[in-house]
C-alpha cells in the first residue's frame, strides 16, 4: 500500500506575496485589514495553485494552501496561524502596551491561569542563551500591541473563509483532497479577557464564533485542520507550574470547548494538530506526552497530528505504544522537524513512519511534519525536507 504524506499547515510564502501582504492598508482599529483588492486575490490564487503543485511534485498526497490566505498584522507580530483570528471575529480590541505580557497573573492550586508568552520557565532558565546573539535562537520579535476582549465574541470572517476555500478547490487536481488550517477554540481564546466573567466563558465564546468557520471548510469537502498548541505549549507559560492533575484539568476544558465547537461536524473531516510550539528553544521544561495524551485521546476528530521527529520529543513515540488509541484514529506524526535546518535521510523518515504503522497499521499513518516550516526555517531547506518526506514514504510503503 502507499503510505500517505501531508505537511502541518504553513509553508514559505513567495517574494511576492510577503511584500503584498506588507502593503495592505489597515482598517481604523490598527489590526485588521481594510477591504482588500482583486490584484492581492489573484496573487494568492496564483500562489496557492503554485505551492499545490510543488507539494505534489515533492511526494505529498494531501496538500494545504500553505496557509497563504491568512496573514499577520504588523502590530499583532503571533505567526499568521494564531492572528489570522483577530480578523476574522468582532468583539476584539488593540491594547496599546502589551497588558497581556504585563498583567501579573498567578496560578494557585485548582486554578490554572496563563502568564504570558514572554516569561516562559524555559526562557528564565536559559536567560543567558536568549538574550546572547550568538546563541542561534530564533525567538522573534514581540508585539508592540495586542488585541483584548472587550465585546461579545462573534464571527465575521465568512469571506475570508470562502476565499481561502476557492483557492485550494481551483490548485486541487480532481479528486485529490486537501486541508485548510484553523484555529483551535483554546488557542484562540489566549487573548486578555476584559468581557466575559469567567475564563470559561470567554473560551467557549470563541468555540461558538469559531464554529461557522469550521463548518464552512468540512462542508466544501475539504480536511478541516485545528492547531491546538495550547494543550501542550500552555505548560510552559503557567507561574508557578502547576501540579500535572490541575494541568490536565486545564487541558479537559479545552479538549471540551473543541468538541463543543465540533457539534455535528463527522469526525472523519477533521484533524487536530498538537505540538509543544515552534520557536527554536531548548524546551526542556515540555509537559510530557504521557500526561496528556489521554485527555488529548478525548477530542472528537479523526485525526492527530503530533510531533514525533522533534529530538525532545521523537523518543515519545513508545507512548503511542502503550496508549488506548480508538480503532479508527488516524495518526499523522511529524517525521520531518521544522526546528533543525539539518535535512533528514529518507531512511530516518521511513524508519520513523514504519513506528506508527506497527502501531496502528500503515493505512492508519498519514506522515506530515512536525509543525509548520514556513518562517521556521529557509524556503530551500524547507522544499528539501518536504521530498525527502516523500521519499521516505515511498521507501516505508514498500517495506511495511
């Protein structure tokens, strides 16, 4: 059998579309855009018909847009995967200092509550490390700005949904099937909450906007793909850390709000992304995989991709092993990382793929990355990790 391939959502974005992007005006609450024109549509569309076909032509069977339709502003500086979002829902204003990094929020036992994304544990142990230049750590710049919730929470990106649909249908060969990313309700909802009374429901405020979007991609036939760092990542930014129980606790709610938001949706039509984030860090203060994944297990979505190629986390794969994982659950590990600039041998790939096909069986593995490359690392190094992704499929389909 052949072994299908995918990527984890983002990909490089050309020359021309960064620069586009960069020149698109703003409309009068300084973060999202203003209309936008029919010259920036068609420079997406020729874009994401391009990124289609090298994707094929590199060896991968369930391609994406490369997550060109979404774009970050230059005052909400979070990656295009998580910001796109404040564009696309009303109820959000723009914090002139970034309050969120300075309100000082503290956990305490049965309460956990996020910090910051700034005054993470693995930031102040490694202090030295980040803030030497010589130290080969990307953390990218912070926001001089964020959005705060100030109003209900409702959806208005009906448009920008369907164009990003048009886009992948019109690259699609016929009868080829795709994806298009989307946010996850729990890391949406990290934005400072000035409206709601409870956490709880300014969470599940986003799962109720979010839904439409949702639901717009499954019903064009397309894999809806939810990025969910914040069931994982979210350790990392709790002061003080939480006991693993209360972490878990926190966790539940979100896996709750996802199924929430997922009412309705089959469950075959979707997949769930989770990693530890993607700055290129030492991560040694990552929750473990064995702590969550039960809860993980627990989302109503057919598929779960994960990083598994990561050197903090490769090891994990034995987790997987041991886990009750439901009969028709198709796993999409990373075998290809997005934080190392060093190119995998295809043997390395088909080893790591031949892991999860002992597993759950070859036609249960879809092999991806571990997150997405595009702004992770060069676009050349980035097309040479997507073919030898390809090619160590193919050396798995002919071993397993």
């Amino acid at each position: 059998m052949t072994i299908q391939t995918t990527t984890a959502g983002s990909l490089p974005r050309t020359d021309a579309l960064i620069a586009a992007n960069a020149a698109r005006p703003f409309a009068e609450d300084g973060f999202t855009f203003a209309p936008g024109d029919a010259t920036f549509d068609a420079l997406v569309d020729d874009a994401v018909a391009d990124v289609v076909r090298r994707q094929r032509e590199a060896g991968i069977t369930l391609p994406g847009d490369g997550e060109f339709g979404k774009a970050m502003s230059n005052a909400v500086d979070y990656g295009a995967w998580w910001s796109y979002s404040f564009q696309r829902v009303s109820g959000l204003s723009l914090t002139e200092v970034n309050a969120f990094n300075e309100q000082p929020v503290r956990s305490e036992p049965g309460r956990v509550r996020l910090t910051s994304f700034t005054n993470r544990r693995d930031r102040e142990l490694f202090a030295e490390a980040y803030t030497s230049p010589d130290s080969g750590i990307a953390t990218g710049k912070v926001a001089t700005a964020f959005p705060t919730t100030t109003g209900p929470i409702a959806y208005r990106g009906a448009a920008a949904v369907a164009d990003d649909i048009a886009h992948l249908a019109a690259a699609l060969d016929k009868g080829e099937t795709g994806f298009l990313t989307a946010i996850a309700p729990g890391s949406a909802a990290r934005v400072r909450n000035e409206y709601y009374a409870t956490d709880e429901e300014h969470l599940f405020a986003w799962a109720d906007a979010l839904r439409e979007e949702y639901r717009a991609i499954v019903d064009a036939g397309l894999i809806l793909q939810l990025d969910d760092p914040s069931l994982a990542e979210s350790w990392d930014q709790i002061n003080p850390a939480p006991s693993v129980a209360d972490y878990v606790a926190f966790t539940r709610t979100r896996v709750e709000a996802l199924n929430h938001a997922l009412a309705g949706i089959p469950r075959d039509r979707v997949r769930l992304h989770l990693c530890w984030g993607s700055w290129h860090g030492p991560h040694v203060t990552d929750i473990e995989l064995r702590d969550i994944l039960p809860v993980v297990l627990e989302a109503n979505v057919g598929q779960i991709s994960f990083e598994a190629a990561n050197a903090r986390h490769e090891h994990e794969w034995t987790v997987w092993a041991d886990a009750d994982i439901p009969d028709d659950l198709i796993l999409a590990p990373g075998v290809v990382g997005h934080a190392t600039n060093v190119v995998e041998h295809p043997d390395l790939v088909a080893q790591r793929i031949e892991r999860f096909a002992r597993i759950v069986g070859a036609d249960r593995v879809i092999a991806s990355t571990d997150c997405g490359l595009g702004g992770r690392v060069h676009p050349q190094i980035a097309w040479a990790k997507l073919e030898a992704l390809g090619e160590g499929a193919r050396r798995a389909s002919a071993r397993v």
